[in-house]
C-alpha cells in the first residue's frame, strides 16, 4: 500500500542539505508551508537558495530563516514586509534575484514541465534583462528566462489522501501548485489526509505524482500581514 505520509515535518526535512535550492509556495503569509520551515529552523541547513514569491514578514515565515542566517539567496517578486531583508541585502549579506510575479510562476512551472528556457516581452528594456538574451518577435522585445529546478519543494495544500493527491483552499493555491512540481522531492504539509477515493477527480489540484511526502500539520497560525478594517 502506498503512503507518502511522514510522522512530523522534522522527519520531512532532515535530508535537505546545506546550499540546497527550495522552491516554497505562498504569497505573503498566505499558503505558506509554516511547520515544515520551522523544522528547517531547527535542522539549522545554511546557505539555502529559496525560490518564492517573497521572504515572509520579520518573524514569520521564510523570515525565520533570514534571521536565523540561513539564506543565501533570494529568488522573489516582492520584499516590501521584511525589515530584516531589507537590512542583510543592503548589508551585502543576501543576494537577491528580483523576478517579476508572473514570470516566477512561469519559471517555477516550465522548470516542472522539463522545459529549460522560454522567452517573456515581461521585463524588457529594464533591470530585469540585464545580462540575458533578448530576441524579437512579431517586433517585441523579449527576455529569456529559465526553467526552476530545485533540489527541494515545500508546499502547503488543504488536503490530501495518501497517495499525494493535493486540495488548495480558496487562494492559498497561489504558487503553491507550480512550486511543488519544480523540485526533485516534493513535501507537503495539509490539514487533512484521507483515504483514497474520498477526493473527487474534479476537486484535486495537483496530482499525487509530484508529491514524494505528506506532513499532517496541526495548530495552523494562518497569520495575517496588515488587518485592515473599514
């Protein structure tokens, strides 16, 4: 019988390894794979490479690791909630690769895909190109951009059964489905595993294929950037 379920994000995560890259989903705070980094925090990897759209706030999420020292690099489409980012990258302390949001999710997805390169009009005559190959078509401007292929992904999903097959809920879907297919190994952690066959075809997002290990997560902060009422 297969089951990809591990017994704690502990146990998920201890082969990653020092410099090893990490395709992460969320957006913000939002569907961001919080146990299985605070278990990175604890196994203490450096010099990770992370590929997400942005590093969490100061203490919280992805922003745990910065502060633990643990990131080399960046690959985000936004920084602006971190204050500690901020400090190390202008410190020359992180480097960081800003992409633009949709050409991250192309990149996180072609890189799934095994497709190693493609060309986007997005970043064109800016800071972005520098340094890649442009070509035109039908008389635009594009910039070449490439696949993600990372060592490691960490997702979070709503549900799943034991085979993998994963449920997004509502926008915590976001990157999470493009990260999880770019990495060698998979680990996603979700609130509830079921049994096979209790998923309808039509409900599941991401089929079990590309995911190698479940975490059943508990006691979910869920945290909210900005609360803004009116």
């Amino acid at each position: 019988m297969i089951n990809k379920r591990v017994a704690n994000a502990d146990e998920a995560v201890k082969d990653i390894f020092d410099g090893a890259h990490l395709a992460v989903g969320g957006f913000g705070l939002c569907g961001i794979p919080e146990h299985l980094i605070a278990a990175l925090v604890r196994l203490g990897v450096k010099g990770l490479t992370c590929y997400s759209n942005n590093a969490g706030v100061d203490d919280f999420g992805l922003g745990l690791l910065l502060q633990n020292r643990q990131i080399k690099k960046m690959v985000s489409s936004y920084v602006g909630e971190n204050a500690e980012f901020e400090r190390q990258f202008l410190a020359g302390e992180l480097e960081v690769e800003l992409t633009p949001q949709g050409t991250l999710a192309e990149r996180m997805r072609a890189g799934g895909a095994g497709i190693p390169a493609f060309f986007t009009p997005t970043g064109a005559g800016t800071k972005v190109a520098e340094g890649k190959e442009i070509k035109i078509f039908n008389g635009q401007e594009c910039v070449m951009e490439r696949g993600i292929q990372a060592d490691f992904s960490l997702v979070k999903a709503w549900k799943a059964d034991r085979l993998g097959n994963l449920v997004f809920r509502m926008t915590a879907r976001n990157f999470n489905p493009m990260a999880a297919t770019c990495g060698k190994v998979c680990i996603a952690e979700v609130e509830e595993i079921v049994e096979v066959g209790e998923l309808k075809p039509d409900e599941i997002h991401l089929p079990g294929v590309f995911v190698q290990r479940l975490v059943l997560g508990t006691a979910y902060e869920k945290r909210i950037e900005k609360v803004v009422t009116r």
